[in-house]
C-alpha cells in the first residue's frame, strides 16, 4: 500500500490551522488563500483556528493545549503547522508542541522535498525523516555526582519505526526516475542502534513480494552525507534517516537551494496529515510582513497531494514555480524586495488565471 | 592554564606512527617527512611504527591492540593516528579505534580549524568538538519484543566533560582577533542534556577570575549552524559542540574549503595529543599515490605547536600554504593532478630553502 491516501470521497475537508509563533502568523494565512483559491477542485471546506506555542504557553501555561489536540483528533482531515519559537533557557513546564504533535497523532513520516528554485538539475531530492523515536523520545535525566551533574538522555530506535519509515523511503524511491534510496546513518559509531536502523530499511523490500526490487539502495555515514550535500548534491535522490539526522540533513540541503523559505514538508502518519514550513519562527523578521510565504503555500500543497487531491496540488504548485522562476518577484531571503502579501497575491492571481 | 603545553624542555621527542587503513598508509609517512624536514627546531626525534584499524582487525582479531596503547602511554610523548576502514556490516569483536584511542588516552578534546585555501576572508573557523562523550559512550542495548527489536543508545553528557571542553573554547577564541564562541547544541530538544552542555559552557568564564570576560558568546542550534555554515560562514570563528554534533559541522565546515583533504586536527589531552587528518581512509583511491597529504602535514604542525614548538610548526604551515596557493601543484582532490609524493616534497622543499 501506498502511504499517499487513496483518492478522495470526502464531501468536506477540515482544515486546522495552528500558526504558532514569529512568522508562522503570517505564512500560515497565506497558506490558507491558496488553498481557498483551488478550491473548486476540492470539496467544501471549513478551517478551524488553533493555538499552540511559546507565546501561547506564556499566557496559558502549556504549549500544546489538550483543546487543539482533541479538535485536531475529533473535527480535522489535516492541519498546517507555522513554526514555535523555544526559550532560550530551559524553562519548567515547557515542551516544544511541534515535537509532542508529531508523536501524539502518530505522524511518523517527516517528507522534505528540496529542489533548486532555479536550476533543478542541481539539487532535486526528498528527504524522509522518521519523526517519532530517536534522541526525540525526550527520555531525559540528570543526577548529581561526586564530579559535577550528570546527563543522560536515550536514542530509540525501534525495528517497527525503521521498517515503516523504510517503506516511504521505497515508495517515494520507486515513483521517481532514478529510484535511488540513500540510508543515512553512523553505524561505525552506533553499531546496534543504526545497526537495526539500517538493516530495518534494508528488509523492507523482502517484505513487500519484490515491489521494490527496482529501487537502488546505497548507504552514507550522517557526517559524510552533510560533506557530500555540499559538494555533489546531485548524487542524492531519496534520502531516508533517523530523525536527528534527518533534522540536520534537511536543513544542509535546504541551503543549497537558496533558502529555507521555500521549503515545505508534511509529518504524514496512516490516518493524519500536517503541512509545516521547514523553516522555524525567524523572530528578527516576524511582524514586517517580509516572510517568505512559498515554504508554507508548498506544504499545503504536498499535504493535499497526500490526501489525494492531485490536481489542486499541482495547480498551486505550479502557480508557486512560475512565481520564483523568473526571479521578479522575491521576498528578501532570496534578494528581492517583494512582501508576503505581495508573493501570495501572485502565486493566488496565476491559481485563477 | 591554557590547554597548549608549555614551552618544550624535552631531550627527545617520541611520536607514534599509527597510520591505521588506506590512505592513511600515504599520508602518515608524508606527516612523518615533514617533521624530519624541521628537525633542526626539535629535540632528538624517535618514531615507533604501531598497529590499528579494520585491516590489523582482520588479521589479529582486535583493531587496537593493546601494545598499541601501552607503547602509546608508555614510550610515546605524542602521536599522528591515520584513517580507519570500517566493515559495511557489523561485525562481531569489531570496534572503532579511533574512538577508543581518544577515550583510553583522554583526549578530550578535538580541534578542527578550518581555513579556506585560496580566500581565508570566507572561512576561517576553528570546531571544538567534545571527544570522549555523547552517543561516543558506546552504551547500546538491543531487546526483543512483541512488536519486534528495539535498541537504545545512551548520549551522556557531564559537567566536567562540557566544562574543560568550554575551557578549551573560550581559550582559542580569546586568542583570535574576533573572540567569539558559538556553543552549538539542541536544548529545544534535548534540554537535560544539551541544556547541561551550554550551561557548563557558559559557565567557564566565572570559574576562570574574568580571564574570558571578553570573549563573546553567541549560541546556534545545530541544524540552524549547519545552513548557516553553508550560507554565511564567515559569521563562525569558534564553534564549540559536544561530540556528534562536531563530528558533523567539521564535515560541513571542511565541505566549503574544498575537500576534506586539507583538513586537520587534534585529538588532545591533559598529558598527550594525537595529529589526524578529518579525511576517512578513502578505499576508492587507496594505494594510487594520488591522496592528498596535507591534512595530515597540518596535523602534524598543529600537534607540534600544541606541544609548544611554534617555529617547527610554523614553517610547516607555511610551506603549506605556499604550496596551495599558487593552486599549481595540487592532488587530485583540489582539481590538479599532482600525487602525494610529489606535493610532499615541494612542501620539504620549500622547508629547507
Ligand atoms: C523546532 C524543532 C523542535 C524542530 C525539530 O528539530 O524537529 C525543527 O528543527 C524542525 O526541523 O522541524
Ligand atoms: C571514523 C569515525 C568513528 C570518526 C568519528 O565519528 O569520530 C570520524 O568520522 C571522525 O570525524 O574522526
């Protein structure tokens, strides 16, 4: 079975929308006008307003509030998440909500597409992060001893999780024309960790009565693969990691490609989808309208996809691509001029066109 | 006390070869003429051949025997280690020499400066990496369950640990005409452990009588510092990280100069230090002559100045840099077509003019 989900039946589709903090507040209502404006492909739709993240936590208490998960749970298809800002020392209490969400709807797919805005033969290639266990477990302590405080923290890496992140890894490998899925890891260092890792992603295919027979499969060591990003991107294709690697990965291949605000991803379980811009809550611009809204109108796009909705997907997408292309109109993360309203605007004129 | 060690007053001066796997058969005897070719700034030299790596696994059954370490502790004042090969599986009995030389020999920590090759205004930084910790204790366990495998992994970070590698942070950059540390972590995340590493970090200027009180401290989440690095190297001069997280931004950071073949390090201690180049044993050119030695020449300055003989290891250095800046005798790596022989003796060359 494909994760993509099958193709839609649904007479409504609603949307939770969870902005959060920074600039979150405005690329997740540009994502919104985009999605209002296919919607003569999509059935009728409603968008329920939700509240999580640091500033929520410090008029509420709680970053994450029992509300916004129950309405994403019990009323929602899917959701767009902006970005969190975190404190910058450790406070009692608070927990990053994106994190939380991730595990408590059991999204456990992070898809990351990085490709050129420009010259997509240079980097074209998908990251796919597991986004449950690893280092985010958040399984934590801390004693005192003779020598000073000491830390522990525990990286899970479970064969079930690796399995199913594998088979996305598969499945998106074998839709593209180069088929090539890179398993990223350090099991030089972390032989029983990233042992099960690797060997987890590795079994998938004997799983899957051959389905994925024509996928090629390499490996790359997790401090090599940020080297070899730099140098050769093109090498890479598909890239399937733990979640931490994964983490810092997206963000090496987001720099090739001019900037993080352009790059969208879905946290996607079996039953679940949620848009989120990869990029975080940029404080030093929230608020002057600057933002760069494609990485927020992309993720909507990607997650309609996902749901089944092709040609609403490709619709904006397209509308998005022929914005950036002829590089006028930029916001200044990408050396224009241009404002967010001003790029969503566009990208909304072309969708109707 | 500053970490480099005090101005010599040896009789003889005792290095340890350990050129390990591949390349690293190339390029330690080219590190080791480099040294001869300053030996008239050194007390009496004394090199003793040693035993490690994946090939000494596959014959001795252990890939860092121990009279590699006795003769190390024992007989050695310093060392150059090479590269290791690592098995594509994991294998029984095998484990990380590199990794466990640091931990046996307490080398806490690793020094990776990181220069541009032609234009030294793009990049010009130092990492610090913490290197005897982290996801580096090696402490996994593998269980069966109903629901299939699960391992764990434990990152340990400790006070000490963070604290003396701090030490080294704020004395490096005190020592630069920018004077800034970058304390590279994840505390959004990770806030036990990372939290206990920036504070311990932070915490260096007060137990220090004001000596780093004009060191800047700037912080970077690790995913953000990897596109940074990508984007705006220059805003780095120090970079300070627990132990993952620097094995990576090295990679990165060496991903901008060019190749990771002129990169080098040390891996130092209160009492010993070790050269090594940052490059792998690269087994697709090993044995072709055409490795580049310069990573692990500068190793061996670096190791040298550590020691305190700064005019050996600044006619190294430069010879070096007058080799690479004309950009006409370079390996193939750097784009030339010059073979490691060849480059190492224009750099002893211009030594003894
Ligand atoms: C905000 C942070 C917890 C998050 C992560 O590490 O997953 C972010 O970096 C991301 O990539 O979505
Ligand atoms: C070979 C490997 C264990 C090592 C490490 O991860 O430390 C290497 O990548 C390095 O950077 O020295």
């Amino acid at each position: 079975r494909s994760m993509a989900m099958a193709a839609p039946s649904r007479k409504s589709l609603t949307i939770g929308l969870i902005p959060a903090d920074g600039i979150g507040r405005e690329v997740i209502p540009a994502a919104r006008d985009a999605i209002v404006a296919v919607k003569s492909e999509l059935p009728d739709l409603k968008f329920i307003d939700l509240l999580a993240g640091w500033e929520t936590f410090t008029r509420t208490g709680t970053a994450l509030p029992r509300d916004t998960v129950q309405i994403l749970k019990e009323e929602c298809d899917c959701a767009l998440f902006g970005s969190v800002s975190s404190p910058s020392r450790k406070v009692a209490g608070y927990s990053s909500p994106i994190v939380a969400l991730r595990k408590e709807l059991d999204l456990y797919a992070n898809i990351r597409p990085v490709v050129s805005v420009q010259d997509t033969s240079r980097v074209d290639l998908i990251v796919v992060r597991e986004n449950t266990e690893c280092l985010y477990v958040k399984e934590e302590n801390l004693i005192q001893t003779e020598k000073g405080k000491e830390a522990r923290a525990t990286r899970l890496i479970t064969e079930r999780a690796s399995s199913r992140i594998g088979r996305i890894g598969f499945e998106l490998a074998k839709a593209r024309p180069r088929k090539l899925l890179t398993i990223i890891h350090k099991s030089n260092v972390l032989s029983v960790t990233d042992g099960l890792f690797r060997e987890s992603v590795r079994g998938v295919p004997a799983l899957s009565d051959g389905k994925y027979d024509d996928v090629n499969i390499e490996e790359q060591l997790v401090d090599s693969a940020v080297y070899r990003l730099f140098r050769e991107p093109q090498i890479f294709d598909v890239m399937v990691a733990p979640n931490l690697y994964g983490d810092i990965i997206s963000d090496a291949a987001a720099a090739l490609v001019g900037s993080l605000g352009v790059i969208p991803s879905i946290n996607a379980g079996d039953n679940f989808v949620m848009g989120e811009p990869v990029h975080g809550s940029a404080p030093d611009i929230a608020g002057k309208g600057i933002a760069n809204p494609v990485a927020s109108i992309r993720s909507a796009a990607l997650m309609l996809r996902h749901l089944g909705y092709v040609s609403a997907a490709d619709k904006i997408d397209k509308a998005v691509n022929d914005t950036l292309a002829p590089a006028k109109l930029l916001t200044p993360d990408l050396g224009g001029t241009a404002s967010t309203t001003q790029v969503t605007e566009h990208i909304m004129g072309l969708i109707k066109e």
